[in-house]
C-alpha cells in the first residue's frame, strides 16, 4: 500500500481554527439568523429547535475531531491523552444526546412525525453507534479494563468505527443543513440566493474541508504518531 500523504503545513493548528470557526459559525446561526435558543417556548417552538444543531455541530464534529486528534495533541503521558480523549468524547456524547431531546421534544410539541428523513435515520445510527463506541472503549481500555489481547484485538476497530462515525457525523450535519436550508426555502421563510441560504451552504463546505483536515492529520506521519500503527494496544 502506498504511504499516508505528509502534511507539510500546520494541519492540527488549522484543524482547532477551522473547529472554532464551524462551531462560532452554527452559533451564529441559531443566534443571528434564527433568532435564539430556548429549552423550552410557549410562543416560539423554533427556538427549541435551534438547540438541536448546535449541540450536534459542536459535540459529534467539533469535539469528537478534537477528541480523535487528542493522542497527537495532547502533550503529557499516554495515560492523560486517553484521559482527555475519553473525556471529551463523553461530553459530545452528553451534548449530541440532549440535541436529541430537544429535535424530539420540538416534533412532539409542533406534532411532526419522527425519523422520516434520511437525515434522521442517519442522524440515529450516528448518536446509536457514537454511545456504543464510547461504553465499549470506556470499558475495554480505562475501566475496567480488558485482557492485554482484548484490548489489542480491538483497537483497530476502535480506530476504524471512530473515523467511520466522525465522517457519518459531518454527513449527517451537511444534510441537515440541506434539510434545514430547503425546508426554509420551500416555506418562503429565505430565498434561494440570500444570505443566509448562502450561509448555510458555506457552513457545509467548512464543514467538508474540517473533515478532510481531520482525515489527513490522523493518517499524517511524523511527531505524535498514533500508536496504533505501531501495534501497541496501552
Ligand atoms: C451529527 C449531527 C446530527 C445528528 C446526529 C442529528 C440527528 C437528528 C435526528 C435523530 C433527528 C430526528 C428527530 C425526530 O425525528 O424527532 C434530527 C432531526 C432534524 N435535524 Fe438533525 N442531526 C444532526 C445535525 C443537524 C444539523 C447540523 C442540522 C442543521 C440545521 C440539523 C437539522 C435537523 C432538522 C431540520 C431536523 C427535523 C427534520 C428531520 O427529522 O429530519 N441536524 N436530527
């Protein structure tokens, strides 16, 4: 097989920018151009809804690329890069469930039918096999720990589920965007061509370029090599 690309270029410096800027982007908004959050409205549903985005956009890309890219990022021991890693891939496991709640709970209250989307059937799988990925990490490799072979034997699907759920992850976040985009524009709430329409597409193609990046920085070699290509299992 061919050698994984060399990033000649500050690729995890970029990858923390291109994080905060997706995750001030969808802030934006929800904020700017939806005009808030709320966890509960009597008068304005759509604000509930708003939660659902940011929390998804910021727990399952932002957080969890983070997350990924933690054993090369985070300086100190292997035991508080796992640490960090199990960390903050539990707090955008928290956040994507309560990004959930809310989507339901604003279906239930405006009486929409549930997972008739692809978006939601995608988006379902993605938390499903995100929260499975992290119980089954949890307990092979930091508590309570599986057998030196167990953990051995599961670390490269660790490593290919995780990247495979990071990728599921910014599809799932590019078609709601879509979804959300069309659904507007089909109730003349924005026009095709307006700002915030264009907003939205340039949010998704940050989105793609942040995944791309991602990618790249976990195959690149060099300093803070992961340790699964050199068969350690700790
Ligand atoms: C990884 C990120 C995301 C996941 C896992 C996810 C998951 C879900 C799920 C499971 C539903 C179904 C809720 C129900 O049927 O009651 C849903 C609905 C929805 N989501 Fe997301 N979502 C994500 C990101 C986004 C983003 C970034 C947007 C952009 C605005 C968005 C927009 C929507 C919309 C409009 C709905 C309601 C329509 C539908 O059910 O498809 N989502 N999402």
């Amino acid at each position: 097989m061919a050698a994984a690309p060399a990033a000649r270029f500050p690729v995890f410096g970029i990858v923390r920018l291109l994080g905060l800027a997706a995750a001030a982007a969808i802030v934006v908004w929800a904020v700017h151009f939806r005009g808030g959050m709320a966890l509960s409205s009597e008068t304005d549903k759509l604000l509930i809804f708003n939660v659902h985005p940011v929390l998804m956009l910021i727990g399952l890309v932002v957080l969890n690329g983070e997350a990924i890219l933690a054993y090369k990022t985070v300086p100190g021991t292997k035991k508080l890069k796992k640490l960090v890693h199990l960390a903050l891939q539990f707090l955008a496991m928290l956040l994507s469930l309560i990004g959930l709640w809310t989507v339901w709970k604003f279906h239930d209250e405006r009486q929409i039918d549930h997972l008739y989307t692809l978006h939601s059937w995608l988006g379902l799988s993605c938390i499903i096999f995100f929260s499975l990925q992290w119980a089954t990490g949890f307990y092979t490799f930091w508590y309570p720990g599986g057998s030196r072979s167990g953990r051995a034997s599961l670390l490269p699907w660790h490593v290919f589920f995780g990247l495979f759920l990071y990728v599921l992850a910014i599809a799932t976040s590019v078609s709601g965007l879509l979804e959300k985009s069309i659904f507007m524009q089909s109730a003349k709430m924005i026009g095709r061509f307006s700002t915030e329409a264009m907003f939205m597409n340039s949010l998704g193609m940050l989105l793609v370029l942040l995944g791309a990046l991602v990618i790249l920085a976990v195959v690149t070699p060099g300093v803070g090599k992961i340790d699964t290509y050199r068969g350690s299992s700790e």
